[in-house]
C-alpha cells in the first residue's frame, strides 16, 4: 500500500513540473496559429490590391474588419486564436500599404512575452514579431 502511494506522489511530482510545459506549448501554437493566419491576411490583401491599381482598402482614419476586405479572397473569416478576434486592417492615408493586427486588446498576446500590438502584418514588410 505503501508503494502505491509513492508511486502516486511520484506521479503526481511530476504532472506538476510538466504542466507548465505543455502551457507554454500550447501558447506558442497559437501564437504561430495567428502569425499565419496574419500571413493568410496580407496574402488576400494583396490580391485585393492586384485587383485595386495597386491600392489598399481605404479604412479612412479608423480600422476596419479585415472580414470586411477579404470575404471574398479568404475561405473562412480569420480570427485571433488566442483572442478569438477578427483581425483589424489601418491602411496608410494615401491606401499603398496597410497594416493588419489582432482586433484584440493591444496587450493581447503579453501573457506571451509578444509587445503591444504584435504580432502583425505589414504589407511591405510581412509578418512582424516586434
């Protein structure tokens, strides 16, 4: 009986020291989950753009729904998923380049070390980490 229960403790010690682990893990899927998403994003911004004399979605002064710009260019709504928000699109005032980034908090992702407002999508630069 006895051994069983040190099996048990020993069990339990190392479910302990191996569950942040899979934390961590997780977490970095979905941060790789939204970079591709991100990506998936400026791929159907540039079509849009391709298809526009080279120019961007005008957002104006304010961000629009990227499910606004790319319903027709994506085959399902891109969504955050570690928020589980749509992704926001500021375009430049003159429309020759855009951004794109998570439509969440601007701390979004900080539980993953990622600064404000990151990851996002430049579209002369790509997918941007910091």
């Amino acid at each position: 009986m006895i051994e069983l229960m040190i099996v048990i403790a020993i069990i339990a010690i190392l479910a302990t020291i191996i569950m942040p682990k899979f934390t961590q893990a997780r977490d970095r899927s979905k941060l790789q989950a939204c970079k591709t998403n991100l990506r998936h994003v400026g791929v159907a911004l540039e079509m849009y753009a391709n298809e526009n004399q080279r120019l961007y979605p005008a957002t104006g002064s304010v961000s629009s729904s990227c499910i606004l710009v790319t319903a027709g260019y994506l085959k399902r709504d891109a969504r955050c998923p570690v928020t589980n928000n749509t992704y926001w699109i500021t375009a430049a005032a003159d429309n020759t380049y855009c951004n794109c980034a998570c439509g969440a908090s601007p701390s979004a992702h900080a539980s993953m070390g990622i600064p404000d407002y990151y990851p996002r999508y430049d579209t002369r630069r790509g997918v941007l980490e910091r």
